[in-house]
C-alpha cells in the first residue's frame, strides 16, 4: 500500500481529518443534520479514520500519536459548550473507541503488507 511507505502523506491526511472533525464537531447547529446512522456511530467512524493513517504509516510512535488523539477528542468534547454544542462523556467513549480502532486497524494492515512484502521477497530471491 502506498501509505504505508510515506509518512508525510499520512500526516497530511490525518491533518485533513483532524480539521474536518474539528471544523464539524465545532460549528453551532440548531439540530444535528438528518444522517444515517446514531451520533456515536459517527463520532466512532471519523475517530477511526484520524488514527489509522499514521497507525499504517508510523507503527513505531502509534501510542504517542492514539494519545494525541484521544486528547484532541477531549479537547473538543471540552470546548463544544463555548460554540453553542454540547459536550458529552458517551461522544468521549465513542472517541475513545473510534482511535482505539483506527490504531488497531492500521498496525494490523501494516503488518500483514510487510509479512507479504517479506513473502515475495523471499520468494523471488
């Protein structure tokens, strides 16, 4: 996989989640939006997708960077009530959930592309 070998490119792109997730989890609504799915569902999936870049691209710091972003998700759970939001510890769980996921996710997909990287290699040798 081509993330795998490009740090830079999965800090830009967990970047780019990092404002979605701020710019959404931030902007006063009068009601949520009518999406598929529960709130925790959403809050899991978006957490998932912040932590599993660098998870596949950078294994080796992935404890520093799920701390990051379960600190970035309390963050934002912390300052919703000052942008007309609510803030609440079931959202935090989901968080939680979503970057425990996300970092699973990836340290797994990075190793099984290494394991068959190492098989074909030492198949063409």
């Amino acid at each position: 996989m081509w993330l795998q070998s490009r740090p830079r490119i999965s800090g830009g792109i967990t970047w780019g989640i990092a404002l979605t997730i701020a710019f959404l989890s931030l902007t006063p609504l009068s009601q949520l939006p009518p999406v598929p799915g529960s709130d925790k569902t959403h809050h899991l999936i978006a957490y998932a997708a912040l932590a599993f870049p660098n998870a596949l691209a950078r294994p080796q710091k992935i404890i520093f960077f799920a701390l990051v972003y379960v600190c970035f998700g309390g963050v934002i759970e912390l300052v919703q009530p000052f942008a007309n939001r609510y803030a609440s510890w079931l959202d935090f769980a989901a968080n939680l959930g979503g970057v425990l996921i996300g970092t699973y996710g990836g340290v797994f997909v990075n190793k099984y592309l290494n394991r068959k990287k190492t098989a074909a290699q030492t198949f063409d040798t």
